[in-house]
C-alpha cells in the first residue's frame, strides 16, 4: 500500500476535505483502489457531540461512526465506503493509550506523546491495511503550526521513515492569496507555511496552492524555488463554480500524473469522461426547482452538507438546478408558514436535535400536507410529520414527540428503552438516566418495502439499508390509529418493530423516513429518494405554471 499525506496551511477551509477526495476520484480514474482517512486533532473522542454550529454536520458510516463531514466528501467521490477505522482523532488516540495504561500495558514505562502516542497513531494509519486498496489517502485535520496537530505530524514524519521514501507522499495545501492593490498573486503565506512544516521535519512534494487566478509560471517557479519543491509540483487549486469540477481541474494541472511518478506506481490514462459529463449536467441544466429546507442551523450550509449535496445530485438526475432556499424554523414560528412557503416546489424538513423551532417546522409541514406541495421530512423530519398528523388529522390533541413534550397526553414518538443493534447484533438497554452517547440507534439498518407506495416506486427494490442517528422513534401504540386516519407505514423494519417510513395518499409527494438518506446519495447515483422528490417538484411547478 502507498500513502498520500495531505496537511494544510495559512489558514482552515481551504478545502482540504475536498482536495484529498478528488485526488482520491482521481487515482481511480486512472484504476487504482484508493481508502481514506481523517485524523483530527481535537479532544472529542468522536464529532458526535459537537455543535453543527461549530463543527459542521456529523457524517454517519454504514457501520454506525459518527465522523467528520469529509468522510461524506470522500464516499461522495469515489466508491469506497467509510467506517469508524477511517476517522481517528487526538480524543480517540489518547482515550486508547490511556485505557492501555490503565490496564497496565506498558509494564511500570513512561507513556509520552513520543512513542507512545505516535505509535497509537501510526497504528491507526496501519489499520488502513485491512482495506487492501493500492493507495490510502491520508488527511491531517487543522493548520500546520497548531499546537494540536503536532504528534499527528511527528507521526506521519515517522511514518515515511517506516515505510520506505517510495511509498510516501505529502501534499500541502495553502493559500495563494491575489492582494488587490498590488495586483499580484502573494506567495509569502505559502512559504512561511511550508517552513513551518520543514520545522517539523517534513518537506512536501506537491503543494496545492488555493487562489482566485491561475499562477503563472513565475509565480510557480518562486514558489518552487523557496519552498525546495519541483516547478511541476507546485499545483493551482482553483476556486471553481461546483466541488465536482475539482477533479478535473487537478488534472488539468498534472497533478495525478505527478503523484504516480513520485510514488513509482504504473497506471492507465485517467477515464474522466464521466466526471466531464456530470460537471456539464450540474452547470448547464434546462431545468429549475425551488425547494424550502426548514431547519434550525439554516444559516450554517456546513451543517446540512450532505443534505445540500443529496438535493443537487436528485436536480442531476432530472437535468435540473436545486435552488435551496433556507427557511429558518423560528421565523415560521414566528410568522405562519404561508408566507415563507409561497412560492416554492418542495419543502423538506431535515434532521434535527432540540426544541427551537419545533412548532415552525410543524406548520411548514402542515402547509405542505395542505396544499400539496411535495413534502419530504428526514428523521426529526419525519417524526414532526407524524405530530403534525396526529394533531390536525387524527385530532389527538396535544400529541407531540417524547422528546419535546415527557408528558405528552399522546407520545405519538417516543424514546425506545432496549431495541435490536443492526451494528452489533445484541439487544441494546437504554439507561433512563445517561441519554446522551452510545444510546442512538446508530448506522445501516435494514428496510422492508411496501409494493404499492412511492417509496418502492423510487428505490424499485424491496429491501434497503439506509443509515441512522437518532434515539426517538415511531410509537407502535399509535400504528391503527393513524393508519385508519390515512397514514400509511409503507417501510418497516424486517421483524416489523420499527416504523421506517411513512406516506399520505391523497398528496403528489409526501414521504417521511427516519433514516438519513443523504449519506448515500452520490454525484453519480443521485439517491432514489432525492431524484424523485425533485422529480415531483418539477411536475409541482409545471402544474402551477399551467
Ligand atoms: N432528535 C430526534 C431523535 O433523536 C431526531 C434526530 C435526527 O433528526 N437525526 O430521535
């Protein structure tokens, strides 16, 4: 296996997330198997307690890991699927060293962040292994020059000495910024940046340098020169009009055919008509939909990143543009759905944790039920779906879900005490008490498909896995009630426990899911869900034109 280290410099947000998957797309163009992983150095043990605000939304794997948003990008990208071994962060490294410690592991030694903690993380880049793919792709979270990232640094030095120089390759991202006044591109930021990172002891081979305009070869060759790397290793990471021309811009600069040589690997000419076609469907379609997304971190794009990308690749798969406008929950509160609503083809009420803006996301789904604009409701989406029907069709007054309301007269979603854990096959026990970590349902669980509901119609197959995160569910108590008032539960479940899915009949498009179908869509299969959903709001619009 060879690896590609990828650290980033100047400053966050660069899109080091989006480089290392497009490199990753890339090298298997080219035929190569590629895996990933991200290391991250704060001390959470994992994202999944973190603010969206902060963090950005938490990405879950097949395997039930709450991980960080680029494990999306890198899924989004190519064909591999992620899992908890492919996210590791300083939190889960010294929360492993210690566990060892106590245990007594290392005999009576002095456990220090040199050996020990760079042991722990090389060993999670060699778990990499178990993958067996060509190439691992491995990105360093933060800036170079942060405190934190420091031992994820000195092991990848170490890493290179491990493994041989011919196996290795580091990537460092900066920013080249164009100074208006002076009229030129700065190429100080990304020399201070890799001295930085030569303190340390690693000199980068390639340096991806982020900018508004094409470097031109002088700016190149300074670069080259300053920083002790090849002319044709200094790469232009353009800004670009959508993430999906990455790749294609990489390639245009050589990088690919760079890395290939420095790692002495034999591969085919990079296949990227595929990439080509989707980067022209995403900017030229004939098409165009408006879609409400009612949420609470509306104006936070990071925190619904997969969710944003679903909607584009189901826009792809109908040859049109998604325009996403953000509602925010309270503001319908606030002001009654009809207004914010007006004029869109879709609403979707994405997942959710906490009570502001329950009541406004409860009257955006209403409105949409009344109306019958195409309503798609995802997890808390969904569960607010069930309130609102309960409440306003089957007049259970006051229904609401467990989480918002304990003492509810209808708890129509309620919290689950024990349930069976797809992950690990065991039954799981929900302690009253300690609600928070390890007690969602986490991850791919199976689903069983109605033949007759929209659901079918979309996916075409009886069974799905579909991805989860969350502690509330359907109450089953409630199943006839709101069956016999219209609701239909058109996926469940294998053993028929857990309501997965639910639909309305007399209504274009209205389907509620209490997994996350976002985690699975991909620029090159546009999620079922996602592709009809924006189908019906084209068919919304045409019929409103008319
Ligand atoms: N807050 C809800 C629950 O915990 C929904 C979570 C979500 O939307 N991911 O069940």
């Amino acid at each position: 296996m060879k690896f590609i280290f990828i650290t980033g410099g100047v400053l966050s947000s660069l899109g080091k997330g989006l480089a290392a998957a497009s490199i990753g797309a890339l090298m298997e163009s080219r035929g190569l198997s590629v895996t990933f992983q991200k290391l991250d150095p704060y001390i959470n043990v994992d994202p999944g307690t973190m603010n969206p605000f902060q963090h950005g939304e938490v990405f879950v794997t097949d395997d039930g890991a709450e991980t960080d948003l680029d494990l999306g990008h890198y899924e989004r990208y190519t064909q591999t699927t992620m899992g908890k071994k492919n996210n590791f962060t300083s939190g889960s490294i010294y929360y492993s060293v210690i566990t060892k410690e106590r245990r007594g592991d290392y005999l009576g030694g002095t456990v220090q962040v040199i050996p020990h903690i760079t042991d722990e993380i090389k060993s999670c880049i060699n778990k990499l292994r178990e993958d067996g793919a060509d190439l691992a792709i491995i990105e360093i979270g933060g800036t170079v020059g942060d405190i934190e990232s420091l031992p994820f640094l000195e092991a990848i030095r170490q890493f290179r000495v491990d493994v041989g120089k011919e196996n290795v390759v580091y990537i460092h991202l900066t920013l080249v910024p164009y100074i208006k006044v002076a009229g030129e591109l700065k190429t100080k930021p990304t020399q201070h940046s890799v001295k930085e990172l030569r303190s340390i002891g690693i000199q980068p081979d390639i340096l991806l340098c982020r900018t508004e305009r094409y470097l031109t070869p002088e700016v190149k060759a300074k670069i080259a020169h300053f920083c002790d790397v090849e002319q044709d290793a200094v790469i232009t990471a353009k800004d670009v009009e959508t993430i999906y021309e990455v790749p294609l811009v990489f390639h245009k600069e050589g990088l690919d055919e760079k890395i290939v040589k420095l790692l002495n690997i034999w591969t085919r000419r990079p296949h990227l008509r595929a990439w080509e076609m989707l980067v022209d469907r995403i900017k030229n379609p004939s098409k165009e939909v408006t879609i409400a997304v009612v949420g609470k971190y509306v104006n936070l794009r990071e925190s619904y990143k997969s969710l944003n990308e679903a909607l584009v690749h189901g826009g792809c798969a109908n040859d049109a543009r998604v325009l996403i406008r953000y509602i925010d929950s309270e503001e319908v509160e606030k002001e009654g759905g009809e207004e914010l609503v007006k004029d869109v083809d879709g609403v979707l009420v994405p997942g959710g944790f906490g009570s502001r803006g329950i009541e406004g996301k409860i009257k955006a789904i209403k409105n949409a039920r009344e109306n019958k604009i195409p309503f798609f409701g995802i997890c808390l989406g969904m569960q607010l779906a069930v309130v609102e029907f309960s409440r306003n069709v089957a007049k259970l007054e006051g229904a609401h879900s467990e989480e918002f309301n304990p003492h509810t007269p209808y708890p129509v979603i309620y919290l689950m005490r024990e349930w069976f854990d797809y992950q690990s096959q065991k039954i799981v026990y929900r302690d009253e008490k300690c609600d928070y970590g390890g007690t969602m349902r986490l991850g791919a669980y199976p689903c069983i498909l109605e033949n007759d509901s929209l659901a079918y119609s979309a996916y075409r197959t009886k069974e799905i896995f579909e991805r989860h995160r969350h502690r509330y569910e359907f109450n089953k108590e409630y199943f006839e009630t709101l069956g016999e008032a219209g609701l239909q539960f058109t996926g469940l479940s294998p053993d028929k426990s857990l309501v997965e899915i639910v639909e309305l009949k007399d209504h274009p498009w209205y389907l509620g899911c209490q997994f996350h179908p976002e985690f699975k869509s991909r620029p090159m299969a546009p999620h079922p869900l996602f592709a009809s959903f924006i189908k019906a709001a084209l068919d919304y619009r045409e019929r409103n034109k008319a």
